[in-house]
C-alpha cells in the first residue's frame, strides 16, 4: 500500500513540475520578446529573441534545484521548532505551530463566521 501513495505523491509532483515548467515557458515570453527587438531588427530581433527564450528556459533547472534547496531547509527548521507537517484541503502542505491543534480535530459544531 506504502508503495502506491509514494506512486500516486509521485504522479502529483510530476505533474505539478510539468505545469510550473509550461508556466514558465510561457511567462519566459514576454520578457524575452522585449529584449530582442531592442536589440535587432526584423529577423534579427526574432532571432535574438528566441535565444534570450531558451537562455532563460535554461535557468529553470537551477530555479529548481535552489527552491528545493530553501525549502528543505526552512522544512527542517520549522520541524525543528515543533511545527507539525499536515496537508490542508486543497492538498497543500502546511506547518501547524506547537500547541495548536490539527485541522479537522476541533468541535464539529463550531459555526464559522
């Protein structure tokens, strides 16, 4: 059973990476277009373009690795200071403080405003 939920977590990941990737690409656009008829002219400015896209299509993987980086770290020091991991329900994963408890643990019949 451990083994389809690390497949399924996995499944959710990879696509949530293809999205970001596709985001990225597309808002890469705007920014590279700007840059290249600034340059150039005509197909030179495509052309230009095109290559200021991939460059910076190029530094998504160091993105990437650098977020995972932070993110693993600020991970370890809010477990660290007694903060609880719990997945939220939009499947978002957040840390609870010490003390505090776990969504879906309080009064049932609590209305809130």
């Amino acid at each position: 059973m451990a083994a389809d939920d690390f497949q399924a977590a996995r499944q959710t990941v990879m696509s949530a990476i293809r999205k970001l990737i596709l985001l990225t690409g597309v808002a890469a656009v705007p920014l590279a277009l700007p840059l290249g008829f600034a340059i150039g002219e005509g197909t030179t400015a495509v052309v230009l373009a095109g290559v200021v896209w991939a460059a910076l299509m190029a530094l998504i993987p160091i993105g990437f690795t650098v977020n995972r980086h932070y993110e693993a770290k600020y991970a370890a020091l809010l477990r660290a200071a007694g903060f609880t991991l719990v997945t939220d329900q939009d499947g978002r994963l957040r840390y609870v403080p010490p003390g505090e408890p776990l969504p879906g643990h309080g009064n049932p019949f609590v209305v809130e405003t």
